[in-house]
C-alpha cells in the first residue's frame, strides 16, 4: 500500500481474514454498514467469495462451486457424484427471488 493508508495496514488482519471466513453475522453485519442486504446459502459460509452488483440491481452474495463442493464432501461425507446433484438440485436450481446467490463454476469442470 502507498500513501497514507500504509501505515494503517494490518498484514495478520488480512492473514486471520483469509485463514477463518466470516460467519454469516458478520457478513450480515458487514453488509448493514455499507446499508445493503442479500440472501446467503445455509451451511456454505467457508464458499462464500464475495458480491456481486450492477447498477440498480440488488446486491448479490457469489459462492465458488468448486467450494461448495469441497463443503459437501468434506463435512457432510458425499462423493462427488453426490455432492455434484446435491448442489445442482438444492442451490443452482433453486430461484429464492431477485436476490437468489450466484454460484461462480469454474470454465472447465
């Protein structure tokens, strides 16, 4: 970081941000301080990557599917072929109105 900013910036702040993701109320509570709301998947905080926005469009919560996958598998014990229809019926197939989650699938999978 240049300016003055720098000597404000906390590398074990970045470093324990990428070690242990949010949980959903300090997302929730991130978000009512920049005044926005969105829907979040249950059970897939360690897949959350980020947000989405357009111009006057709601605010989105964007989720790696690669991720979720990994969640599925690792915590709940599904092989891949599980977890793969567990994903596709119960999150990239759900419509839970405007601010239904993205889910970010990687090119080729």
């Amino acid at each position: 970081m240049v300016g003055k900013d720098a000597k404000n910036f906390d590398p074990t702040d970045v470093m324990m941000r990428t070690k242990r993701p949010p949980t959903p109320a300090q997302v929730q509570e991130h978000l009512e301080a920049m005044g926005e709301t969105t829907l979040l998947m249950d059970g897939f905080g360690d897949a959350l990557i980020g947000f989405s926005q357009r111009i006057n469009e709601p605010f989105l919560a964007v989720y790696s599917w690669e991720k979720m996958m990994e969640v599925c598998m690792v915590r709940d014990g599904m092989d891949e072929e599980e977890a793969e229809e567990y994903i596709s019926y119960n999150c990239t197939g759900a419509w839970v109105g405007e601010q239904t989650p993205i889910i970010v699938m990687p090119v080729l999978y």
